[in-house]
C-alpha cells in the first residue's frame, strides 16, 4: 500500500507542491535565472517560464537565447510527457566537458504549453550549478523529473523514496 503523502504547511512567502494543479499549467517567471556547467556561466535570462504541477517542484525553461552558443548539441531520442508532447535532447558541451541528455525542449508542445515552444530546460543535477533569484537549487530527488528545489518551494516532492505510486 501506497502511503498517503502530506504535505508540509507553506510558510511566509513559500508556495506547497500540494497547491500546483494536475494537468501542470505554464506561467512566465521574471526572476533571474543562471546555469553554470564546465567552470562557466552558460545561461542567464529574466524571462523564463516556469511549469507548475502537483508534487513536483518548477521545472523552468529558459529561452534558447539565454543560452552561450554552442553548449547546446542536438541528441538523438525523443520520449513523451502526457501534458506537454514530444520533447527532444540535447548534451550540454563546455570544451571537454559533456552532460549527455541534461536539456531537453518541446518544439511543438500541446496545446496550453505553447509558451515553452522551443525553451530549454535543463537537468540541475548535471549541471555545476543552477540558481533562481541567486539561490543555488538543489535538483528534484530520484534522477528521473527536472525540477528545481529552492527554499520557496515545500514538499514532500515527487521522486524522494516511497513516492513512486503518487
């Protein structure tokens, strides 16, 4: 038997996982955003959006621009989200320095996620750093789901251990 999650109560200025809703909906995010990976800043942007979906924490995709040229290498393989529609890979590349599969887009998204046609989201976990409004995330547990966890956010989260049948 599965056991029931429960959520933790959302102090002042945070927001509960719990409060997301199922299907995920797409909002825009002004706060700043910085990816660093190989000993260099590769991203920085002001615009991103954000996907919110219950139990996990944002997944936040940036546009292509934020990104320095060349760190982004199209891959091969495609899997599919329910909500969002085929998403593509790429390996992130500073010099020698490679994170396979660590970004991922959805060119053509489902209708409702039109906003992130073409962003990119990133991996925490395979990047050196990742930070929103300069705080550095730390990345969605279990390896699997591409959210980021910063001290606005409560959980529990999707992908801690037990979470499975959630």
């Amino acid at each position: 038997m599965v056991a029931r999650p429960v959520p933790l109560p959302p102090g002042p200025g945070q927001e509960s996982v719990w409060d997301y809703p199922r299907p995920p909906r797409v909002e825009p995010f002004g706060g700043s955003i910085e990816i660093h990976f190989g000993g260099r800043r590769i991203a920085r942007t002001d615009r991103a959006h954000r996907v919110l979906e219950t139990s996990h924490p944002p997944t936040y995709y940036l546009p292509r621009d934020a990104f320095e040229p060349g760190v982004l290498r199209p891959t091969g393989g495609a899997t599919w989200c329910e909500w969002k529609g085929q998403a593509s890979y790429f390996d992130v590349v500073v010099g020698d320095a490679v994170a396979p599969r660590a970004a991922w887009t959805y060119e053509t998204p489902t209708p409702g996620f039109e906003a992130i046609a073409g962003a990119i989201a990133v991996m925490a976990r395979a990047m050196d750093r990742c930070t929103v409004n300069g705080e550095v995330v730390a990345p969605q547990p279990g390896g699997f789901y591409g959210g980021w966890v910063t001290s606005a956010v409560v959980g529990p989260f999707k992908g801690e251990p037990g979470t499975m049948g959630w």
